[in-house]
C-alpha cells in the first residue's frame, strides 16, 4: 500500500484524486491533505479519508479545524498550518506519492520538497515546473524522484512516448509533439467584444470543470502557453518542436509525431480522473471512475492552428521560453497579479496580456541558476506588475 499526500485537496484536482484513491482503498493510504482555508470541505473529506496530517495554510483557520476536528467522531489527525507545514507534509517517511496540486506560484516549494525528498511527484501544479525550470527537473534527476505529468495534455504526451520513458529524457525517435488545446469560451467570439467579458463568463470553460484561475488561463490560452514551457522541461524539447493546435472537441488531448510518420495520440472524455488514475497506477493501469468514450457520439473533429492576435498571452509565453532564463518565471508572476485584478473586476479581460507584456518588458533576461534568485524575480516582477495595474487605473 501506498502512501500518498494531497496538496490542495479541497481544489478539483485534490477531489478527483481523493475519489479516485477512495475506489483503491487496498492500494491508497491518505497520509496528509492540505488546503489554503476552504475548512468545510477538507473536514468533510478528513471524515471519509482520515488522514494522520491536515495542513491549513491560514493560521486562524488552522485553530478553528483543530477545534472542529476535536469534537469529531475522528481523532488522531495532527493539524498543521503556515505554509512551511506543506513541505513537513510533502517529505513525511511513510509518504510514497504527492499529487501537487496548489494552483500558482505558492505549490512550487512543496512541489520542490517532494523531488528533493525522492518521492513520485504527480505534478499538477505547472507553475512550479514554469518559475524553476531546470532546477526542479535536476532535482527530480539527482534524488531519485519520479516525476508523472497530470496535466491531461502532458500526461496524454507521457502515455504516447516510447515505452519505459522517464520525463526528462530526450527520445530520439519523437519529432514533435501536437499539444492540444479548447480555445477555451472565446475561441470564435469577435475581437472587439473581448474587452467586455466578464469573469463569470470567463471561468464558465465548455468542457473542463476547472478552479477559477485556471479556467481564466484557459480562456486567454495562458494556460497553453505555460503547457507549451512544461513540455518543453517535461519532455526535454526545443519550443519549435511543439506545436499548438485547436481541437475544440477534446477528445484528442495531444499527440507525439515520431520520426517515421506515425503520430500518437491519447483520447478520452475530458474527466480529469483518467490522468490522475494513470499516474497514480503507473505503471500499471486501474479504473478512474471516468465514463468510457463512445466514439459513436465523436460526431468529428476539428483541429486549427491558434491565432496569436486572438490569443496574445500564448505569444508572450513563447516569448518568454525562447528567451529563457528568468522570464518565465516573470511571465508567471505578471499573470497571477493580472488574473486576480480581473477576477476581482478591476481591469478588463484583454488587459491581461497587456499587464504581463509590460513586466516582461521591465526585466533583462538573466539565469535562474539558484531557487533564491528565482524566488527574487517573482517577487520583484509581482510588485512590477502591480504598478502596471495602477498605471491601467490612471
């Protein structure tokens, strides 16, 4: 049986995993979930699972758990709060797996923890792999880690790779990778309507149930261009050996074009427990829970290449790949703030890129050699990116 700890379980990923690792009690053990402060669902899911650790990031609400936990038909649950708590959790001993799951930049050193604990990393959280780059695929290589993409596009790229291949290789026989994408809800809508949406509409994604970030990621293709760096980390690949296509059905959810002309592709319904299933059997397979496709209802599919004026954000996330370095990292930064003030109403939806090219603009390109100075840039392009808000307002 296996150990695993969940951080973020309280967001979508956390949940499917956690209905997942429910259908295989004898091979799944929960050791430990963590949550930022949703404290109503992580009771919930510490009343099913019961875990030996609970993690609440917010400290105030880390004391009102522990209460409720206290008078619970539940004991013996060790709650911890503070955000190094999460990396204490994600390196426990009788810890085999961490799904990474905390969305944006805070899951990064968890994330990094869990590779430098030599555990099976289940990396859901891109950010992480997008601010620290090689440093976090070295880590994974010199302690001994596993590293298992759950993205559906990355994993649907791990599942097409030769057999026995380790994330991080160079596969000599694959030409290219076709890395699907929805276009999200605004794939077709007319450029000039674009700067009145709103974040109900952009959260409302067609056919992935995603936290709110994400699914603003996903409708200015952000998300697609953070995938495109992760591949590119994941799959030890140049950016121009990957190529972006439209596929509004997702049903394909990428493809591996390999030197002889065969191309690949994983299919499926868009149900986020097939990739979290296959990583956590890997490199067996076991029931997900997901319904089988009927291809008899895949009436067609379309697939067309993006359009960077529709899409600018995707342009900038290759901007910022082909220049390396820390800019990644800067693009990262950039598009949290922005997202946030969108979120909150208070910028437009199309200043989104604007925000981020403007950061982008500020910094030099320079190495990311050490996590310290990573970190640095982070910060440094989040204050950078707040200005640009306040210059918007004015």
């Amino acid at each position: 049986m296996k150990g695993i700890c969940v951080l973020g379980a309280t967001g979508s990923i956390g949940v499917s995993t956690l209905d997942v690792a429910a259908r295989h009690k004898d091979l799944y053990k929960v050791i430990a979930l963590t949550a930022n402060n949703n404290i109503d669902t992580l009771y919930e899911q510490c009343l099913v699972h019961t875990p030996e650790y609970v993690v609440v990031v917010d400290e105030n609400n880390a004391k009102l758990f522990a209460e409720r936990i206290s008078t619970s038909p539940i004991d013996g649950i060790k709650v911890l709060s503070g955000a190094d708590a999460l990396e204490t959790v994600a390196t426990l001993d009788q810890v085999d797996s961490v799904m990474a799951a905390i969305v944006g930049a805070a899951g990064l050193l968890p994330s990094l923890a869990a590779a430098k604990a030599g555990k099976t990393v289940l990396l859901a959280n891109k950010e992480a792999l997008v601010m620290s780059g090689d440093l976090f695929m070295h880590a994974v290589r010199d302690c001994g880690a596993h590293l298992l993409p759950i993205d559906s596009e990355h994993n649907a790229i791990f599942q097409c790779m030769p057999a026995h291949y380790v994330s991080g290789q160079s596969a000599k026989s694959v030409r290219r990778i076709l890395l699907t994408a929805s276009g999200g809800p605004f794939r077709t809508m007319p450029l000039d309507k674009l700067k009145d949406v709103t974040p109900e509409q952009a959260v409302a994604h067609p056919n992935w149930d995603m936290g709110r970030k994400i699914s603003v990621d996903s409708a200015t293709m952000m998300n697609k261009g953070l995938e495109l760096i992760e591949a590119c980390l994941l799959f030890n690949m140049k950016p121009e050996q990957i190529q972006v296509v439209i596929h509004p059905q997702s049903v394909i959810h990428s493809m591996v074009d390999y030197v002889d002309g065969t191309v690949l592709a994983q299919m499926g319904n868009p149900d986020m427990r097939i990739p979290i299933a296959h990583a956590m059997a890997w490199p067996e397979r076991f029931d997900s829970g997901a319904a089988p496709l009927n291809i008899f209802d895949v009436k067609h599919m379309d697939f067309e290449a993006p359009d960077l004026d529709r899409f600018p954000c995707l342009r900038l996330a290759i901007e910022a790949i082909n220049a390396g370095g820390v800019m990644p990292a800067v693009l990262n930064a950039a598009n949290e703030i922005a997202v946030e003030a969108f979120l909150n109403e208070q910028i437009r939806f199309t200043d989104i890129p604007v925000v981020i090219e403007k950061t982008m603009q500020y910094f030099e390109v320079s190495e990311a050699d050490t996590l310290e100075k990573v970190l640095s840039i982070d910060s440094q392009a989040r204050d950078v990116a707040r200005q640009n808000l306040l210059s918007l307002a004015n």
